[in-house]
C-alpha cells in the first residue's frame, strides 16, 4: 500500500470557489478510481489561491482481478438479441455458456498497475471538473476541444510512492515540482512524496489546509483587536474568504477616523466588509470601533505599517463617499423621495414601484383599522407604509442595495418621524430567511405582511405564479415569512377578505391613475371585483373604474364611498373562485414544507384544506395540530378506519349526500346506539369548531369509534330489506358528514 499525491497548479483561484473545488477534486477522484476498482484508505484534500491538491492513502500498487458474471437472452431468442449481448460483453458465442436455457457471459478482468490508472483518471478528472467559470488560454485556445479551467494551468504533481506517474494534458507533464509562495519563495520546490508536501510548501510560506488557514486568521485576529481593546464582530463567511485570498496570512490592525462613525454602523461594516474584506471590531461597550483587521498575504519586514497605512487611505475614501451619501440624503425628506418611485416599474403588467407603494399602504391601514393586527395605529401604518420604499432612490441604498429599509429606518427617524413609523420602514422586509428574526411592533408587522401578501396576490393576479424550481419573484418565500408573522403573532386574516380588499385597491389605484396596467391585468382585476359586465366596452372608452364603484357606494352621498358591499360581494362572487382557491392551495403547499419542520403530517393540512371554508390561517394551523394529536390516539386511528370503511361502502354504492335517517323498522342494538352517539357527538363536535375548540371537537369524535366499530362487527350494512339497507347507507353517510365537519378524514394517509 502507498500514498498518491497530486496537485493541479494554477493562477489564483477565486476565494469563493475554493471549498467546493477541493470537494469536487476528492469527489471525482474517487469515483474515476472506483470505476478501476481502487478505493483509498482516505483522501486528504488541499486548497489555496494557487493550488488544488489531494493525498489518496493507501492504495495497493495494482487493482485485484475482477470475474464478472452477466445473463444474456434465452438460447432461443431471436439472433439479434443474442448480437447485442455479444456486443456489450466483447464476447464470441463459444464463450458463453448455456445453462437451462439461458446464456450467461463470464468475464474476466485481469488486474491492473495503480500507475496506468492514474495516468488515465487524472486526465479524466482535470476535463470533467466543474468550475461555475472556466476559461480557455493560449494557442490552443482557437479550438473550443482545448482544455478549460478556471484559471491557465501551470503544473502537475502526481507522485505515487516517491516516483512520477506518467501522464500530461495539453502538453502539462506531471513531474514532483511545485512553487511556494509568491514573494517569500524563489525556485522550485521538489516533492519526494506525500509525506514532505505539506511540510516543505510551509517552509516555503505556503500553508496548503485551508482549515488551519482559517484557524490562523481567526486567532490572530482576536490577538490583534485583544492588545487594543476591541474584539472581532463574528464572521464565518469573511474569515473563509480571507483564507481564500492569502497562502499565508498575516492579519494587521488598522484604525479609521473616528468622526465617520456618524454614518450608520450597517454602512461602515458594509463597506469594511464588502469592499474591502476588513474584519468589523467592537469596543468594551459593544459599540462600533473606529478600527479593522485587514489580512495580508505577506510578512512584511516593517510589520505591516506600510501594508495598513494604504489600506487606510483607500478605506478613508470609501467612508468619505458613505458620509457624503449619508448628508445628502438627509437633505431629502423621505415623502419627496416617495415620488420618485412612479419613475421605477415594478412590473410591466402591475404597473411602477408607487402603484405597489399606494396598494401596500391601503392594506396596511385594513389591516390595522379591522383590527386584524391588534393595537395597530391606522395612520401610522399607512404613513409607514407610504414611505417603507422610499429610501430605494436615495444615494445610499443605490451604492449599497443590501441596505434597502435599513437606510428608510434611519432617514425616517433622522426628519423626526415617529418610532414606530422608521422602526417598520427599516424592519418590514423581515422575515427574510428561515433564521431571521418575525416582527413584532404592531405597525411593522402590518406594513410586512400587508406588502408580502400584496407581492403573492398581485404577481398571482397575473398569473405569475411558481412552476417547479422557478420562483423569479420569491412568491414561496414571502408566503413563507407570511405565515410566519401571523402564526407569530396570532393574526385572525381571512384570505378571502384579504383577496377582496386587494382586489378593491387595485380597482381604486386603476381609478387614480387611469390606464398604467395593462389590458390583461384590468380585465382580471374587473373579473376579481365581480364588475365583469361592461368592462370591455369600458376599457374601449378609456378605461375609469370610478362610475363602477361610486354605484356600489353607500346610498347616502355626502359620506365617503365605503367598499364593505364590494369585499362582501368578491366574497361571494364565483369569479373569485379561481384565484382564491389558487391562492389558498398555493398557502396550502408553502404551509406543508413549513409545518413538515415542525414535525407536521403534509396530509393532516390537506385534510383541513379539504373542507374548502378553512381561510383562517391560524385557525387552520389549530385545528391541524388537534387532528394531529387525535390520529395519533387508539381512538384517532380506529375512527380513522371506521371512517374509511364507511366511505369506501358509500363510494362504491354511490352515495354521495347524505339522507334523513327514517326507520320502518326495529333497529339493533348496534345500529341503535350508533345513531344516539351521533345525535350525541355531531352537535357537540359543531358548536367545539364553531368556538374554535378543536382538541374538544376531536373528543366528541372520538365518542363515535366503539359505536363504529360495534355497527361494522354486528349490523349488515347491504340487508336483503331495501328499507333497512337504505338507512343503514344514510347513517353511515351522516358518520362521514360529522367527521367532515372537523376534517376530510379521506386526505389522511394510513
């Protein structure tokens, strides 16, 4: 047994395609040897800027040999199939053998020299690999079969024991020279093996681990901001960047004038950060310190004076830009800023970002003003979100995007805006990933949800919804952080309701600004709001949805139109029908990939879905974990299955609607006492759903198994009688009319 190393030498790789290359150097490698029938012992993969490098332990110097045994056709099938299983096999007919009728191909791999299949997988390996961009250089380059990868390749190692594995590509032959790092090493460095490569590339200033790489930046780090009194702010994904960007780094502590500390703290890490991949400190009381830790990939012999003093000039300019950015926007109130959002569209068929904007704001005020978010200012949900978008034309969020509603939180409270006003324009994009804090203030957690819903029910207004992986307008997520804010929060919202007040503020919006919607969009916008008759002949006129809905007004005219009777109207209306349920199942799928994390049955929520008057998403997350819990039960899962045996009787008897229950004659005793359970349970388990009771609902239920389970073990369901076989089909489709006042027991699995 011995070791093989190899190393693929290059110009820099970029930092954030490290990682995965050095897995998918180990990945490949090992599937190409495992076609030869060669498994490692273990494979130690190395990255740094310049190099990818693997140790394969403990290979034997040849592959075993290898019988394989493969079964043919029939010794009477026709000659074609006996042809192509000559084919694949690489046999001759006298070498099959014919047992029973069949022929069966025997075939012997002898073994292999390690050397010969290494000469052959590196090749393979070099071709196929993945980079997310490669390139192509040289004279070789004019032909697209040349070889491509990330950057030009320089050299190859590839030692097995102590001697050179013969191969090349692209007339690169492997050999057992390498170079060190860039400045701190001159000439080649000959490797005798894989025993001496980590230790003589250290020697000359090359740390090949990326992981001690890592461990070295962050010690040093703390050490640097320790000695000034400051500590490093945390980050994971900077200090394997800077491992990427260095071969031997050296973090320096440098300073910055303390006076652009009055630019917002997000701005500065930002900048240190993104910029310049600076690591972001914190002084004894935990506030922004006017310092950073750079990384430097040498050791200088000044000590890094030099190296800091110009990445402190070139940070200085930066914060200089930032600063400026920060006075400028300030000079703009935010409500001035607003208008120019009618210059950015949103989409081409909803119109600009300030249609958006004015349709968020009229949701926020609903949902504020009916009390759906619980003492929720009606003014200052709307001024909220008024201005939540505002701050997408100033300076700063143009030069630094990922500070959109961070920078509105900040102007807001700047111009003295309310508390609650700048907390929700700076937090209303939350929650923005799984581990993201939910909102909690009652004015942000309108303007979020009410400009999250509006993104799902407008994109769905034009049939923009997801299919498959294809999400470009993030509908899964914002109904995933949706649903979280009103779980969180305990919100009573009625997706129906919601749909209707949508459906009316896009009606108001068109009536404000005329024509900025498409046709396509009108017409379904009309559809929605139940005013379907005459809108083409309208939309000829030069569309005004204004006379349509000043006659759904309140009849007194001096009062303000109120568009109650619309909402009520949407509600009913069957041309909602479609985009509701699209809506709600939509919900329906999102909720399933949310709740399975949370150890819920997907069925259960497609039980409670299934009843088609569930809206309530609260309520209908109650009621999913109270059916949970019952299925779970001797009781939940026997029901379940007297349930499914009564509704399989009733399907295949056709069934469907349930009959008054007449008797002509003496009912047994079985059948007896299943009709007092039911007069019994049924209204006790109505008024436990209609007060929101579901574990005192699923009690009541669970009432009726011994009296299913006696009526299936002594009554026979299809009598001879017609009389009794038809009461008995009506008492068991009453027992599945009581069950589907809970849930559709039909969608549950088991």
């Amino acid at each position: 047994m011995t070791d093989f190393l190899l190393e693929l030498r290059c110009e820099e790789i970029p930092a954030r395609m490290q990682l995965k290359a050095s897995d998918d150097l180990a990945r490949l490698f090992t599937e190409e040897l495992a076609k030869a029938g060669l498994k490692p012992a273990s494979i130690d993969s190395f990255v740094t800027p310049r190099r990818l490098a693997l140790i394969a332990r403990d290979l034997p110097l040849e592959t075993a040999a290898v019988s394989e045994e493969f079964k043919g056709p029939r010794t009477s099938a026709p000659a074609q199939a006996l042809e192509g299983f000559l084919r694949k096999t690489g046999l001759t007919q006298d070498q099959l053998e014919d047992r029973d009728g069949v022929w069966f191909a025997v075939v012997n791999k002898p073994g292999r020299a390690t050397t010969d299949v290494l000469a052959e997988a590196v090749p393979a390996v070099i071709r196929a690999f993945p980079w997310p961009k490669s390139m192509r250089w040289g004279a070789a380059s004019a032909t697209t079969e040349s070889l491509r990868w990330v950057r030009p390749l320089q050299g190859i190692i590839a030692l097995l024991g102590g001697e050179i594995v013969p191969l090349s590509i692209e007339g690169i032959e492997a050999g057992r020279e390498t170079v060190g790092h860039r400045f701190h090493s001159t000439g080649a460095i000959r490797i005798d093996g894989a025993d001496d490569y980590a230790d003589k590339l250290r020697a000359a200033y090359v740390i090949v681990s990326h992981q001690e790489r890592q461990a070295i930046i962050e010690a040093k780090a703390g050490e640097a901001a320790a000695a000034k009194g400051y500590s490093v702010i945390e980050d994971k994904g900077l200090v394997a960047e800077n491992a990427g960007l260095t071969e031997w780094p050296v973090p320096l502590l440098g300073d910055f004038d303390p006076e652009f500390l009055e630019v917002p703290p997000e701005v500065i890490q930002l900048t240190l950060r993104i910029n310049q991949k600076y690591f972001v400190l914190r002084d004894a009381a935990g506030k922004l310190a006017p310092a950073f830790i750079c990384t430097a990939n040498i050791e200088a012999k000044d000590g890094g004076v030099a190296i800091v003093a110009g990445n402190r000039k070139v940070l200085a300019a930066r914060l200089s830009d930032a600063r400026f950015f920060w006075q400028q926007d300030r000079k703009t109130p935010l409500a001035e800023q607003a208008q120019k959002l009618g210059r950015i569209t949103f989409h081409e068929k909803l119109g600009t970002v300030a249609d958006k904007v004015e349709r968020v704001a009229k949701l926020a005020e609903w949902l504020a003003s009916e009390g759906i978010v619980p003492n929720c200012d009606p003014a200052l949900a709307r001024q909220a979100a008024e201005l939540c978008k505002a701050d997408l034309v100033t300076e700063m969020v143009g030069e630094f995007p990922e500070l959109q509603g961070v920078m509105g939180g900040y102007y807001a409270r700047a111009e003295g805006l309310p508390d609650a006003v700048a907390d929700a324009i700076r937090d209303h994009y939350k929650p923005v990933g799984q581990g993201d804090d939910v909102p909690t203030a009652p004015v942000t957690v309108a303007v979020s949800l009410a400009d999250k819903l509006d993104t799902i029910a407008a994109f769905g207004l034009i049939d923009e919804w997801p299919t498959g992986s294809r999400d470009p307008f993030a509908l899964r997520r914002a109904a995933l952080a949706s649903a979280r804010i009103i779980e969180s929060g305990r919100l009573r919202l009625s997706f129906k309701a919601f749909i209707g007040q949508f459906a009316i503020n896009v009606l108001e919006r068109m009536a404000e600004i005329n024509t900025p919607i498409v046709e396509e969009a009108r017409l379904h916008a009309l559809d929605l709001a139940g005013l379907s008759v005459g809108a083409e002949a309208a939309l000829k006129q030069g569309f005004s949805a204004q006379p349509m809905l000043d006659a759904l007004a309140s009849a007194d005219q001096s009062a303000p139109p109120k568009f109650r009777e619309l909402s009520e109207a949407i509600s009913a209306d069957p041309q909602l029908v479609d985009i509701t349920g699209r809506f709600l199942d939509f919900f329906a799928d999102r909720l399933k990939v949310q709740q399975k994390e949370a150890g819920v049955r997907h069925d259960l929520i497609d039980a409670v879905f299934a009843l088609g008057g569930e809206d309530d998403l609260l309520r209908l997350l109650a009621r999913v974990k109270a059916l949970q819990s019952f299925v779970a039960t001797d009781d939940g899962a026997n029901l379940l299955a007297g349930y499914k045996r009564a509704a399989n009787i009733l399907k295949k008897e056709g069934v469907e609607q349930a009959e008054a229950i007449s008797l002509s004659y003496e009912p047994e005793k079985a059948e007896a006492d299943l009709i007092a359970a039911l007069d019994a349970a049924e209204p006790q388990a109505a008024q436990a759903v209609a007060a929101e009771e579901f574990e005192g609902a699923m009690a009541a239920l669970a009432t009726l198994r011994a009296p299913i389970d006696a009526f299936f073990e002594a009554v026979t369901v299809n009598d001879a009688d017609p009389a009794k076989r038809t009461t008995r089909l009506a008492l068991l489709a009453r027992v599945r009319d009581a069950v589907h006042n809970v849930a559709d027991f039909s969608k549950i699995t088991g």
